[in-house]
C-alpha cells in the first residue's frame, strides 16, 4: 500500500468502497476516522475495526464537515490522508426526476467534495504533505443514460479537483482524481437500492466484459497511481476506452451506452 502516514479520513465509510478502504488502511495499522449517514453501518465497522473512530457526518453540511475534521485532528492526529468516497446515484431520466433529487446529488457529491477538500488541505499544506483522494467517474466525461444529475455531480467534481490539482502541482502533497467505470457496490444495485439500476444477472454480464469493476480492483490501481506519481486515475479498461472514445466520436458513444442500457 501506497500509504506511509497514520491517520486517514474516509467518507462514505459504512459500505462499499469507503468501508473496503477503511478496512484496509485499519489492517494495515492505521487510525481511521470514518463518515457516513448510514450509522448503523459505522457501528457495525467500529465493532469489526478498533482502530476505526466513527461519526454520522452529513457531508453536505460544511459546519458538520469542518467539526468532524477537527475531531479526527484532536483525538488522532494529523490527518495524513483523505478517501472521500460519499456519493449517492439516484436514476432516473430527467424530465423525470423531482428537482430536489436532482438538486441533493449536487449537495452530497460536489458540494460534499468541496466541504472535505476545503477541511483537510489547509492542515496538509502546512505540514507539505498528505494524499487526497476523490472520486469523479466516467459519468463526468461521458453522459450516460437515466444518470443526468449524478454526471452533472461528477463533471463538476471533476472540474473542481483539476484546478486544485493544478494550483498544488509543486507542493508534496499527493492528489488523486479517480474517474472509475460502474463499480460493484450497492450504489448500482436494483435489488439493494430499490431503485433502477443493475439486476444481479446485468451486473454478472457486465463485470464478466468489464464493463463493471470489483471495488478490490478499484483500490489496488489507486495505491498503485500514488506510487506512480499521477494525479488522475481511469481504472480498467472500459474507464480508459469510453472517455477517449467518446471525445472522438461522440455520437456513436451515445449509441452504444443507450443500446447497453
């Protein structure tokens, strides 16, 4: 693993990719400040993990958020890394979605990115050092079809990670943007969520062509874009394809994904 400090910070830490990536940094020995709404999930995390401190952070409060930091800063220390991981993905087409819905995607993913990034960085800079990690999604590149508002979230995040990436590019702090294919977590689940999204037998399809990832495989590639030194991260192969892709062919792109869909 690509991580050499103490303490990190996860968000969206209950399940799915957050509560992997607090799994692993716990067994790797480090003391883990997990976020999440969901607190039922965090106690059952703080139960399985000592070493993981938990607190129902809503991450599209900014005071919740900066309290929260300061939390994890008094009772464990510097906070050496960030896995901001909190997102939601309602889907549905447009016209057909309550603005509300549209509205809170951009509270929770964007505006969620800003409040973290905003709460951890300054401390970084201070000490020069630290990783921050976000994820866009391919979904900020490409428009994928019954998810309007998650990309509109994403193209934001995406946006807004850049230019800080650009405005720290000579500090010693390591930035990571990942911008993932659909990943195995519940978020794409039709029978967890209850909402549209993947059957089982769709998601077994897709993660046999790839066009669907394992979280697993999501974190192997980011600690292995930290060691590298890179700064945006497409994992797999589908990530890499559709973006380039659809940047030369646009139309076609839109074919296909509303065929598959």
């Amino acid at each position: 693993m690509a991580f050499k400090g103490s303490v990190a910070i996860v968000t969206g830490g209950a399940s799915g990719m957050g509560r992997l990536s607090c799994a692993r940094l716990a067994e790797q020995g480090a003391k883990v400040f997990a976020m999440d709404m969901d607190e039922a999930g965090l106690a059952s995390l703080a139960d399985e993990y000592p070493n993981v401190s938990v607190k129902a952070v809503d991450v599209s409060n900014y005071e919740q958020v900066a309290a929260a930091v300061d939390q994890a800063q008094r009772d464990l220390g510097d906070i050496d890394r960030l896995t901001h991981c909190a997102a939601i993905m309602p889907l549905e087409l447009v016209h057909k979605m309550p603005v509300e819905t549209i509205l809170r995607q951009m509270r929770i993913n964007y505006d969620g990115t800003v409040h973290l990034v905003k709460s951890v960085l300054p401390g970084m800079l201070d000490r020069n050092r630290g990783d921050i990690i976000s994820f866009g999604s391919i979904a900020g590149e490409v428009p994928l079809p019954t998810a309007g508002g998650y990309c509109a979230t994403k193209a934001a995040t995406i946006a807004f990670m850049k230019q800080v990436i650009i405005e720290h590019r000579n500090s010693d702090i390591r930035f990571l943007l990942v911008n993932p294919p659909p990943v195995n977590t519940s978020l794409l689940s039709a029978e967890k969520t209850g909402q549209k999204g993947f059957s089982d037998s769709q998601m077994e399809r897709a993660l046999k062509r790839g066009v669907v990832v394992e979280p697993e495989f999501i974190l192997d590639e980011i600690e292995k874009a930290l060691e590298k030194g890179r700064s945006v991260l497409h994992p797999g192969w589908f990530a890499k394809f559709i973006t380039s892709y659809y940047k030369l062919f646009p139309s076609a792109v839109n074919r296909m994904l509303g065929k598959m869909t």
